[in-house]
C-alpha cells in the first residue's frame, strides 16, 4: 500500500526534528489519528524516545484559552439558569420546553465565537430584521405573541454575555469560546513556552478562530501545518472536497504541504453495490470480509466504514463470527442500550397519561398494568431469576391473574415487595408518587442499576460471561449518576417531564465504548473518525443520499442570508467538509466497496448518494487508472418456507385423545376440529393456550358473559313456570344492579364509572332491555315455561373401530335457556354478535363442515344432548338463537334437511360418530386446513407458518 499520510508525516517528523520529541505538540482532527501517528512513530525508531504530546484542536485551543470544555448538558442548565433569571415571573418555560431551542441557542453562540463574528452586531441586526418582519404598515399594534417574540431576539446578547460570564467564573466554555479565548491571549502576546515546536496536520475545514491559531503561530515560526490532499479534487476550481484547501492556498500562497496525486498516479478499484435493507448490506459487508481473510490478508488494513448508526448492531451480528480481531471505534450509542430502554419502562411507569377518573379525582398514585407487565418483563430483570426461582420472573403473571388494569401504589407494594426486596429493591420506593419528587426517581434509577451491576458482577466473578453487560450497566449508571448530581446542583428539574427531557438529551450524546484492540483487526468506524487515517480496503455502507452528505446541518435561530452576511457556516460548506473526508478516505486505498440501501422509504429514500454519482460522472475521464463496476445486488429468493403441517397420532397423543373423548367434546371443540384438525390439535390436544392479557376495557367475551349471568338471575325465580308479562317490568327494575354485581365478578378491579366502560354498561342494559321488551309481546295464550337456564348436558355416542373395541365418546355443552310446553322443547342460545338468518339453514349434511355453520353444528349438538337426557321422547325440538343485537327480530330458527330438529337428531348421532372414527384413527394425522382465509384470525398461524393477509378496513 502507498504510504499514509501519518506515516509521511512521523518521518518528516523525525527527519526535520529529530527523536526528542518531549517538547513537541501534534495537533490532529482527532484522538484516533493520534494513536496511529504514535504507531508510525514507534515502527521507526528502535530505541525507546519520549513521546511528543497529540492534542485534539479542541484540547490545543482549551490549553491555550485556559478553560476546560463544558459538555452540552451544563450548558444547557447554565443557559436555563440565565433565562430564568431575565425573564422572571414572564417565563413561565420548563426545562423540557426550554431544552428544544436552548440547545439551538448553544449552538448559535459556538458558530459566532468559532467565526470570530461580532455577537452584538449579529443579534441587533437579527432583532431589526424580525422587527421588520412584523412591522404593520397600518400601524395595527402588536400582539403580546408578537412582543415576546421580538423580546426574545433583542435579549439574544444578553444571553450570550451573561452565559459568558457563568462559564468563566467556573474556569468552563464551549469550543468556540475557547477558540475566540485563544485567538484573543495569542494576540496579546501569550508565549506558549511549553512546546517548542507545533506540528497542525490532516485539516482540512478550519474555522476562522482555529486557523487565526495557526496562522499566528505560524508566524511566529512556532508552527508547521501539513495538509492531506490531492490534485484531484484541490485543483480543480469545481470540486467541493477541496473547497477548503484552496481557500487557504489562495490566503497563504506557497509552503502548502502536502499536495499529492493518488487518485491519477495509481490504480484503484471501487465497486459500487446497490443492496436491499440495513441486513442486507451487513450481510454483504461480512461475505466482503471473508473473501478479503480468504485471498490470506489480515484484516488491520481494512475499515468497515457506517453512514448510518442504526447500521451497527445488524453489522456486528453479520462478521463477530468470522472477521477474528476487531475494534469499535463508534461505540453503541446509549438510547440503544437495554439499561436506557429500562430507564424509559421505570419512567413510563410514572408517566401514564390514562389514568381512570376514579383514581384521578381522588388523588391516587396509580400504575398501568402494561406499564407494569412490560418493567417486570424487562430483559435486564431476567438476570435475578437465573438462580433464585420465579422472583420478579413470577410478576407479570401475579399481576395478569388479578384482572386489574390499574393499581393503586400501596396495593403494589403488597403484590411485588418481596419479588422486589429478594433482588435488593425497594417496592416503596418505587411506587411512590415521582411526579412530586424528580430527584427522588433518579435516586432510585440509579440504585436499581447499581444493584443489576452488582449482579453482573456476582456472575462475572464467577466465569466473566456478563462483562458486556456489566460495562453497559455501569456506563449507563454513571450517566444517571451525572445527571442526578447536576439535577441536585442546579435544583432546575422541578417535574419528571424535565427530567425525561435531559435523559433524553443525554442519550443521543453519549455513546457506550466497546472494547477492543484500537490498532489491531478490522476496525469498525464512523466517517468522522477516518480523518488523517488511511487503509488498504475501504467497505462503507449506508452510501446514500442524506446519509452521505450527513443531512442537514444543527438548527439555528440566524437566517442563512444573515450568516452569509457575517461569515458564519452555511449548509453548503456541510456538504463540501462531507466531500473531502469521502475523497479523502479513498485516495490510498486500493480496494473501495461502497454500499448504498436500494430499498424506498426512509431516510434515504432509496437514493444513492450524490458523491456516488459524481465518481460515476467524472471519475472515467480524470483518472482513467480508477477501475469502477457497479452492480445491483439481488438475494436468491428463500423457497417458501410454507409446508402443509401434520402431526402424527403417535401413541401419546392418542392417549391424550382418549382422555379428551372421556371428559368430554364441546361444540366448539367439534366444530374446530372440522375447519381445522391442526388447530383442534393445538388447541384441546397440545393445549397450547392464548396468552390471556389483561383487559383495559370490556371486551366483547366479558360484554356476552355479563349478559347471561343477568338473563340468568332474572329468569332463575321463574324455572317451571310460564312468564307473566307484567313480570317483565320488574325484571327491568332489578338489571342496574345485576349489571353491577355482574361486572365485578367478570371484570375485576375494572372501572366502569367513566370512559367507554361506562358508555358499555348502558349499551348492555340497554340489550337487555330491548330484549325483555320483545319477548314481553311475544308472550300468548298457551304460554312456554322455563325449563333450564345454563343447564349443563353430557351424553356420549358409542363406536367400535378403535382398536376392535368398543369406545364411548362423550360430549357435552350448555344450554343458555330451554323452555317446555308439555312435551315440546324450545332452545333458545344467545349471541352478542350479528347473526343472520342464512347462518341458521342447513340445505344438506355436507354443508356442516363448512366455517359458517358453526352455529349450526352447536344447535344441533344441543337438540340431540337435550333428546337423550329427556325423559320420554320429546314430541317436537326447537332450536334457535336470539341476536342481543337485534332482539326485535326474534328467536331465528334452526332449520334442517329433514324438517325438523326431531327427525334430524338420528342423522346427527351418526355424523358424531363418523367424526369420532376419524379423530381416533391413528392413520389420519392432524393436518393443516387448505383454506387460508381460515386461518386470518387463528391464533396459531404463526406457528404452522401460514401467511396471511388482514383485510384493510
């Protein structure tokens, strides 16, 4: 490989300085190049030399200015501090609304100090255009909006001065403050006798405060500045990778280092690979790395370059296995970490906005079950049940069987103290009232990662498995640690809302360091960190458009024609700084991989990048030795994973069929069994049972359970006797209490008293007495008499196949309500759903296994279990369903090929008898139904791997 830049500079280093190095600073765009130069330094020299001192220029302009750079956290509470000292009783902004535009603020007075602008010429210029925006030539008064608005523009300087002011109290500023600082002590004559010699290399956009730094020290003989460039693109007047370089040449004429011709004097080839999706171009990239470790290179020389951070975890999974040495430079960032997705369940807890109006007029701190189950589900909170039994692991079940879905804080202190306090935490202090004590929720966050940590620790003292999780654990703490201690200083998170605001904040700042050999492997880098570093094979993904350049530059309150107008940073200058490290990453490299995501949507969009385009343009014909192919790459299509499921009747599964024919078959087990035998198998055999969730709102099966609990309180006094109709009024009377009484067996801990529950319980009784009302006139001169009301009937059919024996298969159901008339019998089934007439008609014996007679099937089931448990044979069965939606229509009737129901039920005896064979016989596996529509809403679709589609509503 051609020579790296930090190579040519450690020799030029050494060769022009000789190897006493103590009293010489190297000032690099970043720490990483640092490490590298010290490389190149050490593979040069044999005997042990003192080291020269590698700054950053943040750290060279913090020496020289005499503050330490603040982070963006204090910041931001120093400049909340400011405003609620200015602005007094008037503002009224809490932190969290202040954090969304205090940080463009921030933001504004770092570009003003870098650029060496005149702050009170920017701000009065500002504040006179924004009058004039609101200017009213009708001279129509402003409105308080208005005022404000203008208020808060002029006051911008005296932001700025007092913010300066805090900061220097404290020995603190922001880079643009130190850089203005430097420029302005170097100017007055500061010597920097600490080092003799200043060595600036690898920049490229200099701010105008950080190159006054150079060029005073520069004339000052002090300072040397060495640049990496090419021809290529410093040459030529049109390119914007070397925007830059030739603004300087064009200030600084001669002595320009190093201008070199990589892109036209060597060969390169640069592969540019359309690829579906984040996987797949992590996929991609790791069949890239072992092509490379197959053709016998290692991989130290190769960088794995992201555009996109959400690229890095699919990317790690895609080479950990195969790629041997590799490092991190990126890290993870910290709203990726499970112990912040924990921190957000801990604040979800308290942060419900839901809450039912009983628990909210009487003042009760109350938790949302989902809220609840998703805590004690958490991943982090696994690690307690590993050796101690069930612990928190039994929570989220304690908390579904109790069918609440809120809780008051003191009933859960009871339900999860001891889970809590077996794991080293303290159920008060979680379920008391955060939103009254910020400070006191941090106190606790922070001792909940404590105690994890501590627990990743007990196992790694063991055999080390959990160190990654320990460190993330423990990074994530000390974040929280900060946070906390700065909420205690500044006193200004008054409301959880403020404090979520700065975890937020400080999530997308921080990122957790992964561990690895920084000089050693392949190494996994964002673009920022490749400055002044040069490798052989280059593989950057996420090539797109918005991605590369980065989109959009940080948001400001300055308008573009005022920043043109004094010389602060412009979006197009972002573009042209992106140009240069693309460039600049390819000029040594010899075997380039650029992957862009072809998938639409997002951010993106699909689109390669324009730097991709530009190469396809220009490259052909200014450097003719680049060699590029482009290629769409397209995965094979997987083969429908989709294959007819069976499941054998092996013999334990036959016994479990026995056992099941003995207990007894319902309807609905029956009807299960025709659609589908594999979910009849799941469901009664397997027993493989839907999760039961907790409710937040009644639902439809608890809407039909209410209503036959209270059809069967109110008609139970009248069992053998034929019903008046002025009875129907007092039973009228009595249903707001059944209703009442119902729920809260059916539902409880639910509260009924507001919301849609409220708006069901009078949709409910209003059913129940539509239904009263219509069977009241249906009521004539020979009366029925109720017989049964949820009368439970067992009765069993006999066949001989299994294994030549005899076997008796029983079946059961219950009946809602029978009446008598002598020796006629009428069923009567209730349905809280639509039901249609044409749903009740049975044109022939081969239409019973069809889906939509089901009810069908159940009231023939029924007629036949009321047949053989009857004493003496019934002259005439009736059977039909009543639709609590439509009570007016009547009782729909059952109607049969024979006629009638009596005729039928011979027929129907064998049908069960015939099914029975079928279920028993060995030969005949469970199979899946060949009817997809079947299976939109089976829960167990996803098992047997069927795919279906939800209709669009």
């Amino acid at each position: 490989m051609t020579l790296s830049f930090l190579g040519h500079l450690a020799q030029h280093i050494l060769g022009h300085i000789g190897d006493d190095l103590r009293d010489v600073c190297v000032v690099l765009p970043n720490k990483r190049a640092g490490l590298y130069l010290r490389k190149e330094i050490s593979s040069l020299i044999g005997t042990p030399v003192w080291s020269p001192h590698v700054l950053t220029i943040e750290e060279f302009v913090s020496d020289i200015s005499g503050v330490r750079i603040a982070d963006d956290l204090i910041l931001l509470f120093d400049l909340f501090e400011i405003h609620r000292k200015l602005t007094g009783d008037k503002g009224h902004a809490s932190l969290r609304e202040f954090a969304e535009w205090g940080q463009m603020i921030i933001s504004d007075f770092n570009d003003i100090d870098l650029c060496l602008a005149d702050p009170g010429k920017i701000f009065s210029y500002l504040s006179d255009a924004k009058a004039i925006a609101l200017w009213n030539p009708d001279k129509t008064p402003l409105t308080a909006h208005e005022r404000n608005y203008l208020e808060f523009y002029r006051s911008l300087i005296r932001y700025y001065n007092e913010l300066h002011d805090v900061l220097i109290r404290k020995g603190l500023g922001y880079q643009g403050m130190a850089s203005r600082l430097a420029v302005e002590k170097l100017k007055d004559g500061l010597v920097l006798d600490r080092w003799k010699s200043v060595v600036f290399a690898g920049f490229n956009a200099l701010s105008p405060a950080e190159e006054k730094v150079m060029e005073i020290l520069t004339e000052r003989r002090q300072a040397r500045i060495f640049w990496d460039a090419d021809r290529y693109y410093a040459e030529d007047e049109d390119h914007e990778a070397g925007r830059f370089l030739r603004k300087f040449m064009r200030r600084h004429g001669s002595g320009f280092l190093w201008m070199e011709d990589h892109f036209t004097a060597s060969s390169k080839k640069i592969n540019i690979l359309g690829v579906p999706g984040f996987n797949g171009q992590a996929q991609v990239a790791g069949k890239l790395i072992r092509d490379i470790i197959s053709c016998g290179e290692k991989t130290d020389d190769t960088a794995l370059v992201l555009n996109d951070n959400q690229m890095l975890l699919p990317l790690l999974n895609a080479i950990a296995d195969q790629c041997g040495h590799f490092n991190v430079t990126m890290g993870i960032p910290l709203s990726h970490s499970v112990f912040y997705s924990l921190i957000e369940s801990l604040l979800d807890l308290h942060d419900h906005p839901g809450k039912p109006e009983t628990y909210v007029n009487n003042r009760l701190n109350c938790f949302y079950f989902k809220d609840l189950i998703r805590l004690f589900s958490h991943s982090s909170l696994l690690i307690f049940s590993e050796n101690n039994g069930n612990g928190l692991k039994a929570l989220p079940a304690i908390l579904r069987k109790t069918g609440k879905a809120y809780f008051p804080g003191q009933e859960l202190i009871q339900l999860c103290g001891l889970p809590l306090h077996s794991a080293g935490l303290d159920a008060e202090e979680l379920f008391c009232d955060w939103n009254i004590m910020p400070l006191k929720a941090l106190q606790v966050m922070c001792r909940w990662l404590e105690v994890i940590k501590g627990k990743y620790g007990e196992i790694n003292a063991k055999d080390n498995s959990r160190i990654q999780e320990f460190e993330q654990c423990d990074f994530t703490q000390r974040m929280m640690i900060r946070i906390r201690n700065l909420a205690e200083t500044y006193s200004c998170i008054t409301t959880l809302e403020d404090m979520r605001a700065v975890i937020r904040l400080i999530s997308r700042q921080f990122r957790i360091p992964l561990h690895g050999e920084p000089l050693k492997g392949l190494q996994v880098m964002g673009m920022l960190e490749t400055r002044s570093i040069d490798f052989r094979n280059i593989i950057m993904l996420s090539v797109n458009e918005d991605f590369l350049p980065a989109h959009g530059i940080p948001p400001t309150f300055i308008p573009v024609d005022i920043r043109r107008e004094f010389g602060l940073s412009l979006p197009s200058e972002h573009h042209a700084i992106y140009a240069y490290h693309f460039y600049r990453l390819m000029q040594r490299a010899e075997n380039i991989w650029l992957l862009y995501n072809t998938e639409p949507g997002g951010l993106g969009g699909g689109e390669m990048s324009r730097f991709i385009t530009q190469l396809l343009h220009e490259m052909p014909h200014k450097a003719p030795g680049v060699q590029i192919t482009e290629e769409i790459v397209s995965f094979e299509p997987q083969p429908d994973r989709h294959q007819t499921v069976t499941i054998n009747k092996v013999p334990d599964i036959m016994n479990q069929l026995l056992n099941l024919l003995q207990s007894g078959l319902s309807s609905t087990a029956m009807t299960t069994y025709l659609q589908c035998s594999l979910r009849f198998y799941f469901r009664y055999v397997a027993r493989i049972m839907e999760p039961q969730d907790v409710a937040e709102s009644v639902e439809d099966h608890v809407l039909g359970t209410v209503i036959h609990d209270v059809l069967k309180h109110l008609y139970n006094p009248w069992i053998g006797k034929a019903i008046p109709q002025d009875a129907y009024r007092n039973m009228a009377e009595k249903i707001p209490e059944l209703l009442k009484n119902s729920f809260k067996i059916v539902y409880p801990g639910g509260d009924m008293s507001s919301g849609r529950n409220k708006l069901m319980m009078r949709v409910t009784e209003s059913m129940i007495i539509r239904y009263l009302e219509a069977f009241r006139h249906t009521q004539d001169t020979d009366p029925w008499e109720v017989f049964y009301l949820e009368k439970k009937l067992i009765s069993f059919t006999e066949t001989n196949i299994f294994k030549g024996k005899s076997l008796q298969a029983n079946f059961t159901g219950i009946l809602d309500r029978v009446d008598r008339r002598r020796d006629e019998y009428r069923i009567i089934d209730y349905k809280t759903g639509n039901v249609q007439k044409r749903d009740l008609v049975l044109k022939s014996w081969g239409e019973i296994r069809e889906e939509n007679k089901s009810k069908v099937f159940q009231l023939l089931l029924y007629s036949w279990l009321l047949e053989r448990n009857t004493e003496g044979e019934p002259s005439q069965i009736r059977a039909g369903i009543i639709s609590m939606r439509q009570p007016e229509s009547g009782i729909l009737a059952l109607q049969v090929p024979e006629g009638t129901i009596s005729e039928s039920t011979d027929k129907f005896r064998e049908l069960l008898g015939n099914i029975v064979d079928e279920l028993i016989d060995d030969s005949r596996p469970f199979i899946q139904t060949g009817d997809a529509d079947a299976c939109r809403y089976c829960p167990y679709s996803g098992i047997c791997f069927r795919q279906v589609s939800h209709p669009v509503v």
